[in-house]
C-alpha cells in the first residue's frame, strides 16, 4: 500500500507531517477549477476535491488523498487571484466581514471514496490601504483562495475565527486523520 498525496501544496505535506504521515509518491492532478454556472461555494469545493481524487494515478491498495480550500463570501467564490488588482479586490472584500472557509478531504482506496467537508467562519478587521499595499508586496497573496493564508503574514488581520485552524490553513487534521483511518491506512501503530 503507498499513500499518494494528490496535491502540490507545501502546506498540506507540512500538516500530514503532523500526523506523522510522509506520502509514497505527491501526483497533483491538473483538472479544471472553474465554478460552473451559479454553484454554491461548498457544493463546488465538494466537486473539485472529487474530481481530483478520482485524477489521481494509483494502484487498487493505494491509498491516495486530495484536499481543495475555497474561501466564500456570501454566494460568492473567492478563488485564486489572478493578479495583485484582483488580490486587493478580495482583500477589500473582506475588510470589516466574516466570511467562511471550505475545506473539502477526499481520500480514496480503490473504488471506495471517504470524502469530508469542514466548514470554518473567519473574521479579517477593517484594513486600511496600507495594510493591503504592504501585504500584496509579500507576494504571500500569489496561489492563495482568498488572497491570503492565515498562517502567513495576512494572519495579522484576522482577530477570530470559528472553526478548525488547520482545515482554514488547508488540511483539517482531525477529520484527515478519521477519513484516513476509515478508509485502512494504518496511522496510528502500535508501539513494539
């Protein structure tokens, strides 16, 4: 049996870590991101985390998971930005709001799928114009859904959240470690 972890997130192997799980092979799937036509945030999340666990290359007894994190305002999407204008937009956004963070876990085993959704509430403060300037000069925006990781320099801006830290940061580690369990990788062994 070889863990594949199905995504090129720094992030994600740093919190696997933490659970003492080093992946086999990482075989991040390249699918297509794009909300379709008037989909709610979490039922999206849902579908693109599928999507890429069933993407993902492996043998039968391999055991393979794939997480995706969207950040939701309202209705709205907040995925990636494609640029700085766009990182603002989002950050602007935010401003003064609390807004929810999705984090979809899929782990798969053969044709049998274990799939979670957690869904944490975040606050960001009121941020002045110099505060979003300073911070997209970070480049910490780049790659992020929302324009931001709360583990990076934007966590600054966030007074409160309700919800699991680690599925806001990417990968929830408790239900990550009850889908891995529930799904036959042996996580916890016993001590010889």
């Amino acid at each position: 049996m070889a863990f594949i972890l199905g995504s090129g997130s720094p992030r994600r192997l740093d919190l696997l870590a933490q659970l003492g799980v080093q992946p086999d092979a990482i075989r991040a799937p390249d699918i297509d991101e794009t909300p379709l036509k008037d989909e709610l945030p979490v039922p999206y999340c849902n579908r693109i985390t599928r999507a890429k666990v069933q993407a993902v290359q492996a043998d039968c007894d391999d055991v393979t998971l794939c997480a995706d994190t969207t950040v939701a305002l309202g209705r709205r999407i907040l995925g990636k930005p494609k640029d700085a204008g766009q990182a603002a937009e989002f950050l602007h956004a935010l401003s003064g709001r609390r807004h929810r963070v999705i984090t979809s876990v899929a782990v798969r085993r053969g044709d049998r799928i274990l799939q979670r959704d957690v869904v944490s509430q975040v606050k960001v403060k009121r941020l002045s114009d110099v505060e979003v300037n300073a911070y997209l000069a970070t480049g910490d925006w780049q790659g992020k859904a929302g324009a931001y990781a709360i583990q990076g320099p934007a966590g600054a801006f966030i007074p409160w959240i309700s919800g699991s830290f680690t599925g806001i940061v990417g990968l929830p580690l408790s239900e990550t470690a009850a889908l891995l369990q529930g799904i036959g990788f042996p996580l916890y062994r016993e001590a010889s």
